[in-house]
C-alpha cells in the first residue's frame, strides 16, 4: 500500500509540475503590462474622423420648397452621432440661398435610431417657442430634418421629432408630431 501511495504523489507533483511549466511558458510577464513608476503613460491619438459629403436641406426663397446644400460634415463612424451633427449644420443655417427652416436659439439635445431605421431628435423647447409659425413654414421645418437625415443616412428610414425629451402634438400648432415622418423628395427642388 505504501508503493501505491508513493506512485499517486509522484504523479501529482509531476502532474503538477508541468502546470506550472505551461502556465510560466504561455504567460505574459506581469512588468510588461504596467507602466515603470516615473515613466509617463503612451498617448493615444483620438480615433480619426473622416469628412462625409452631406446634402442639407434648407427652405428655398420662394419659401414653398426645399433647396440643398452640400457640405462636409466630420463623421466618426457612429450614425447617431453624425445625424446630430447633421441637425446642428441645420440650425447653424445656410451659407448660400437657401433660408432657415430652423430657429438659430434651437439646440439639438440628442438623437437615436432604433432598430427599425426610426431616428429619434429630440430638440429642445426653442424649436416651438421660436418657430415663425404657420402651415408651410412648419411643414418645410419638420421635413428639412426628416430629408437631411433620411436621404443621407441609409439606415435611417423615417423620423421622429420629440421637444425636451417628450413627445409633442405639434411643431407650432399645425402638423402633428405624434408620428415619424418619412422623407418627401417632392418637396425639394
């Protein structure tokens, strides 16, 4: 019985043995992954954003249609984050002929897009407050966002326009926000 006993403990400290020599072979010394007291941590560079052809659409000066204008907006790859932009371009306003479909004391306080292609840009109380008002006036508002994020960002398929985090009845008392627009291209000219 002794023989036996002796064999198993042999086999342990031989088994355990080669555990510790795999283990000490395949592992990363500990030292190589911190940094050297005194030594300065790398910097790493921002992830790089590249520049995206956009067309925005603005109110034309006959003030019944939409008018595009192209610009370069930078993109990080994340289409929430570049349709945000895309709005922020909308309420900074035209730089050519077109007219401002959106009051410049708006802000943009978020967007999303669910997985049904459904953006959500949720602005905040200014976008009501400071509307001009009026039929057509609301009307190219709420399509010059819905056009500028659906016609430039394919996994967007419609919009919906929320004021301070909440859903609204209407922009300025005329087209119902209750539900998400699609993009009308016969609007633009």
């Amino acid at each position: 019985m002794n023989g036996k006993r002796i064999f198993l403990a042999g086999g342990a400290v031989v088994l355990v043995g080669a555990l510790i020599f795999f283990y000490a072979a395949f592992q990363q010394p500990e030292a190589s992954h911190q940094t050297p007291a005194g030594a300065a941590a790398p910097v790493y560079p921002a992830a790089e954003t590249t520049r995206a052809q956009v067309n925005l659409y603005f109110s034309g000066p006959d003030l019944t249609s939409l008018v595009a204008e192209t610009r370069e907006l930078p993109d990080s790859g994340d289409p929430a984050a570049f349709g945000k932009k895309i709005i922020q371009a909308l309420i900074d306003g035209p730089r050519g002929k077109g007219v401002r479909t959106l009051p410049a004391t708006t802000e943009v306080r978020d967007v999303f897009i669910t997985g049904d292609g459904t953006a959500y840009v949720d602005f905040n109380e200014k976008i009501s407050e400071d509307h001009p008002g009026g039929v057509r006036s609301e009307r190219l508002s709420i399509y010059s966002v819905v056009d500028s994020l659906v016609l430039n960002l394919e996994n967007i398929s419609a919009v919906k326009i929320l004021i301070d985090g909440r859903e609204a009845d209407t922009l300025a008392g005329h087209m119902d926000l209750r539900f998400p627009y699609k993009a009308n291209i016969l609007l633009i000219k």
